[in-house]
C-alpha cells in the first residue's frame, strides 16, 4: 500500500491502456494486418467448444520492446519486475491534465 506525504494510505486504482485485439487493429506499417478466423474442425464442434486461430504481428496492438529487440546481451521482457510498469498517477494531474474531466 502507498501513504502520501502525511502517511495516510492511498488507495489505488490500476487502467488497462491496452488496444483490444481484433481486426484492423493499429499494426506497424508494412505488417501483416490481423486476422481472426472461428475454427471450425469437427472435433472442435463435436466437443461443444469455439476455438479461433489468430494471425498478427508482434508489433500490433499495445506492447512493449524490451532491450534485447535492438541492443545485443539485452534484457527479455520477462526479466523485468512487473512493479516497474505500474507507476503512480495522481488525481490532480488528471484534473489539471483533464479539466471538468
């Protein structure tokens, strides 16, 4: 839990920013757009499921380019802590960012 300056407690709320995936989603140009086709296999319909097969770039979408992308010895996204990602955003940045937000 964080505490302000005064110790009280924060309460804290996470946004997902993500782009949801789907078709004519943002994708770098020059990269294959993506597709998303409902599988229609026998066996898949004989056992009551629905199964899609997803065709897109790695560039599609919201994501993040860790080290090893561009810089040899780079570090995988995996070695990177989660709490890295999750940054604090106050309310009254939002309201001076937002007005009447």
């Amino acid at each position: 839990m964080r505490r302000n300056e005064k110790g009280k407690e924060l309460e804290m709320t996470l946004i997902d920013l993500s782009f949801t995936i789907e078709e004519g989603m943002p994708v770098y140009p020059g990269d294959v757009q993506t597709k998303i086709r409902k599988l229609s296999e026998p066996q898949i319909i004989e056992a009551g499921c629905v199964a899609h097969n997803i065709t897109m770039s790695l560039h599609a979408g919201t994501h993040i380019e860790s080290s090893a992308h561009s810089i040899p010895g780079g570090k995988m996204l995996s070695e990177y802590p989660l709490k890295i990602f999750i940054i604090p955003f106050a309310k009254n940045m939002c309201e001076e960012l937002i007005p009447n937000g």
